[in-house]
C-alpha cells in the first residue's frame, strides 16, 4: 500500500502550515509506515499519514513530486 506521510522536516520547531513537506512511503500499515520513518529518519515531526489508493492514487500520480520511498 502507498502512504502520503504529512511532515515537518524540522523537529525541534512548532508546526506551521506553510512549511509542511509531503513525501510518498510504501508500507503494509499506518503503523508501520510510521515505526520505519520514527527509526530511519530521526529529525522530522510527522503529523498525519494516509493511505492512498484508486483514482486519488491516480491523481497524486500525476504530480511531477510523486516518488515512493521504501524503507527497508
């Protein structure tokens, strides 16, 4: 399943809105989506995962930013 994970790329800092990055994970769940991120990747502040499928996995797609990362 591929998972569009909504994160800060500073921990340390507040969120704000405006400086919210957006990346694309492949994962079996919500939790271990997270789990891989909370180990691999110490200095950004997640804040919300979803799942994506059918035609708004098609949509995301489309954009030129689309790129799945797999943690291994």
């Amino acid at each position: 399943m591929i998972f569009k994970v909504f994160y800060q790329p500073l921990r340390s800092e507040a969120p704000v809105r405006e400086r919210t990055e957006v990346m694309y994970v492949e994962g079996e769940s919500i939790r271990d989506v997270r789990t891989s991120i909370d180990h691999l990747i110490k200095d950004i502040n997640v804040e919300f995962i979803r799942e994506v499928s059918g035609e708004f996995l098609a949509y995301e797609k489309q954009s030129a930013d689309y790129k799945v990362a797999t943690f291994a």
